[in-house]
C-alpha cells in the first residue's frame, strides 16, 4: 500500500505516488493500493479557511491526512492483508506509532526503503 498527503500546487503527485510503487516492488514488495489525499486551498466562506499558507501543512499532526481518509486505508490494509503502508511523506515517531495502530501494519515512508 502506497499513499501520500500532497499540497494542490504539486502537479507531480501521480509521478511521486509511481516511483514509491517502484521502489517497493524493487525491494520484493507487490503493491496492492494507492491514496492520495490532496490539501487544497479551501473556499473563503469556511469557518477556518485554509488558504495557500497552510496548503503543505498536514490535516492532522497525529495522523497527516483526515480521519476519513485513514478510516479508508485502514479498510483496504485489513481486506487486502497489508503487510505494509509506505508514505510519501516523511513522518514523526508519533505518527508512526497512531497510523501502525489504525492501520494495523508496518508503517514506513519512501525514506526507508532508499539505499542506505
């Protein structure tokens, strides 16, 4: 399982998203899912508008993406008998310990997998 939070202005996603998948099947891996959540600028009549400054920011200091779209992977790694979930994005101690408890599998980011 692969997936990603990315700002609106990355026009690079799917290419980013694709070369994760690579370098986990060159490492033995067979990639089952994608997720991309994408963090756009919001509209101006919100409550809390995110607007462009926070568009790389994450949606969650505990988890980097929104509790639905976690809740979505969560359901595909339990189907699907993920053994790992790799993101794009770098993640804190913390958020690897909250996503391998939601997610219910290891947790790595493309970081780990690269040649040391």
């Amino acid at each position: 399982m692969v997936a990603g939070l990315f700002s609106a202005r990355d026009k690079r996603y799917q290419e980013r998203l694709d070369e994760l998948a690579t370098l986990a099947e060159s490492r033995g891996s067979r990639v089952v899912g994608r997720f991309v959540q994408r963090r756009g600028a919001s509209d101006r009549w919100n409550e809390r508008p995110g607007g462009a400054s926070r568009m790389s920011e994450p949606f969650s200091r505990r988890t980097l993406m929104t509790h639905g779209k976690i809740r979505e992977i969560a359901e595909t790694c339990r189907t699907a008998d993920v053994a790992a979930a790799i993101f794009v994005n770098p993640l804190t101690p913390t958020q690897r310990t909250v996503l391998t408890r939601l997610l219910g599998c290891q947790v790595l980011t493309a970081d780990d997998l690269k040649p040391a």
